[in-house]
C-alpha cells in the first residue's frame, strides 16, 4: 500500500479553491486500491475523519495573518512523520501544495527521508508576483520557493510553463520535474429542473439574462486584472452585462478600483457575490454569453478549465499559462488600452455558428487534454512508479 499525505490545501470536502478541488477530485476519483490518501484540513478544532476513502486530518490553525499559511503547513508535517512512525508505514510519500515553508523544509525531509520516504511538491505559480503581498512577504515567497525545489524529490508542475521557468531558474539544482494539470469535465446536458429553477431565480435576483452577460469568476485580487477588465467593458458599446463572481469585500483595493474606474455609475456592471453551489455555478457557466479571464499569476487555472467546459466563448488574457490551455478554442486580449474594449465589441457581432464552433473546440480540449480520469490516473502512476 503506498500511502500518499497531502498538505497545503485548506482541505476537503472543497468549496471554493483550486487546490481544494484538485485534492476532492483525486480523492474522490481514486481508481488504485494500493493507495492511500491522508489529506490535511484546515478548521477550529483537532480531528480525525474519513472522506471518500481518504484519511483527513484536520487541524486548528492560530489567526496570526499571512504566517497563519506557514504555521498550518508545518503544523500538518509535523503531524505526518508522527502518523508514519507511529503506523510503521514503508516508503509514505509527503505531497506538498505551494511553496510557503521552504526555510524549514530541509528539517523536515531529513527526518521523512530517515523514515523512508520521499517529498513531492506542487509550486503552483509566481506566488512571488502576487500584488496582495508586501515587498517583505514577496522576497520570503521567492526564498521559500527557492529552497522547496531544492530540497524536492520531485516537483508535480501544472503548467508546461510552469515547468519550464523551474528546470531553467533553478538549473543548478539539477530538478526533477513532471508536468501534471488540473482536470475538470464537461457537464452532460441534463434536464435538471430543480438547478433550471435556482438558476432562473438568480437571473432574476442579480437582474440579468440568459446569454445577455459576460461572466467573470475568480478571486477579487489585483493580479487577476479586474481594473483592466472592467475599464475595458465599460468602454465597450455592448448592451450586455457584466457579472462578476467573486469574493467581493469593500476593502482598499475594492475601493481604489471604483475609484479609478467608477464601475458603480454604470448599470452593466454587478458584483453578483460568491457562487458555492456547483450545479448552480455550472448553470451560470453555460448561460453566459462570454466568459472574461484575466488571470495573470499561477499555471494552469481550474477556474478557466470549468469555463472552457462549459461555456462557448472564452476571451482570455494573453500569457503562456492560458494560451498554453486555451489553443484555438478560445479568442484572446491584451492590456493595451483599447484592446479587451475591441475584441468585446467583435464577440457581441459573432454568430451562433461561430460561437459554438468555439464551444465545441473548448470541450474537445477538455475532454482530450484535462479530463479529471485523465488527470487522476497520471498521479496515480506517479505515486505508484
């Protein structure tokens, strides 16, 4: 039996959160019986439980801000070499989400390494590059992640170039790398009247149309380019709304952006909230005209897989990451001024035909590139190689 230990995500059952996703679906889809997986979770209180075959673990983390990360992924180590030794468990393996504990990391996998086993790190994206992050915490970002793909087994990328800027900034670590994306499916068409119903019920609420909006979902930070986005809407002659999915509070940056971009003036624009219920986020997915991405840090976004499974046309923001995803099956922008506008003005002319060839490239790159079977079955090779 290969036990697999999983830390770094806040854990499972997953309600928002790419890494939260990517560890319920691996758990839930699991097809091995020779593996086991244990997965961290983040709450109030100590526990133990079970969770689709998994082992959780949750853990109750201090409230001691941006170091609250650290502490919880340390806490959750700690918490694995005395489960493997306690059940005498051969040849574990630690799989490691982000690369937030890199100072104490070479620690650590001395002693895993003493107990016959082997560390796996995800690095996700340029966490470095996030613009929520001071100059301080950004330079701790960029050490950290410097000293995980140095002390790494191996690092699981989930972007090609993500893999890419590992093997070539760290040469001189010599790092073996694999590359591993995201999986998402391609909802089957269902005639679900009871999702039909909430999803007519929340056009209605947030006042939109089938098909008459644009549809952004992601975190409200400033890296996913929401002044460039939502300038660009408004400066676009579309009749349609915008809706933005998104963990919206009236902080500093909710604040500067309406400021600069005085998006509460213009009725096209409505911050919807935040949408927990999958079947009900699908829905919204597929009745959109267009879905908006401008996600600029990380690799491969689990947010833009669901999008290209579900809706027809995707407009995306021109980087490696998501063109890398995206191919011909989606239409693409840049943040030079104007340009978003442009290609916004150009969809609204864009026939039904042309829209659904789109659709139907998108969910061939789905179900052919990042199926979650797909996805599942590469990491069940590589714990078990």
């Amino acid at each position: 039996m290969k036990h697999v230990f999983i830390i770094g995500s806040k854990g499972i059952p997953a309600s928002y959160g790419g890494f939260e996703s990517f560890v319920d679906a691996l758990v839930t889809g699991k097809k091995s019986e020779e593996i086991k997986y244990h997965v961290a979770c983040m709450g109030d209180e100590d526990r133990e439980g079970e969770y689709n075959g998994a082992h959780t673990f949750t853990l109750r983390v201090p409230q001691i801000g941006p170091a609250k990360a650290v502490w919880y992924d340390i806490a959750a180590y700690r918490y694995c070499l005395s489960y493997i030794k306690k059940h005498n468990i051969s040849s574990p393996i630690i799989y490691i989400l982000a690369c937030r504990i890199g100072p104490f990391v070479g620690a650590l996998n001395s002693k895993m390494r003493k107990l016959g086993g082997k560390v796996y790190v995800n690095p996700d994206g340029h966490e470095w590059l996030r613009a929520k992050w001071n100059k301080a915490i950004r330079r701790y970002w960029r050490f950290s992640e410097k000293l995980m793909v140095k002390n790494a087994d191996l690092l699981i990328c989930d972007s090609k170039n993500i893999e890419k800027y590992i093997r070539d900034t760290y040469r001189a670590y010599k790092p073996n790398t694999c590359f591993i994306a995201y999986g998402a499916e391609v909802p089957e068409e269902t005639n679900d009247r009871e999702t039909e119903n909430k999803y007519a019920d929340w056009c209605k609420e947030k006042g939109i149309e089938e098909k008459e909006y644009y549809l952004i979902v992601g975190r409200f930070v400033p890296e996913n380019n929401y002044e460039t986005m939502i300038k660009e809407f408004m400066k676009s002659k579309t009749t349609k709304n915008l809706a933005i999915v998104t963990n919206v509070e009236e902080n500093e940056f909710y604040r500067n952006l309406k400021e600069k971009t005085g998006f509460d003036r213009d009725e096209r624009i409505k911050f919807v909230g935040t949408v927990y219920d999958k079947e009900l986020l699908s829905a919204i997915r597929r009745g959109a005209f267009a879905y908006i991405h401008g996600h600029e840090v990380g690799g491969t976004n689990p947010s833009l897989l669901e999008a290209l499974a579900s809706t027809d046309l995707n407009i995306l923001l021109d980087v490696g990451f998501n063109r890398e995803v995206g191919e011909n099956a989606a239409v693409y922008f840049d943040k030079t001024a104007g340009n978003l506008a442009s290609v916004i003005e150009n969809a609204d002319l864009l026939g039904e035909s042309e829209i659904a060839d789109y659709g139907a490239r998108a969910r061939k790159r789905i179900s052919e590139a990042y199926s979650v079977d797909y996805i599942n079955d590469s990491y069940e090779k590589v714990f078990l190689s």
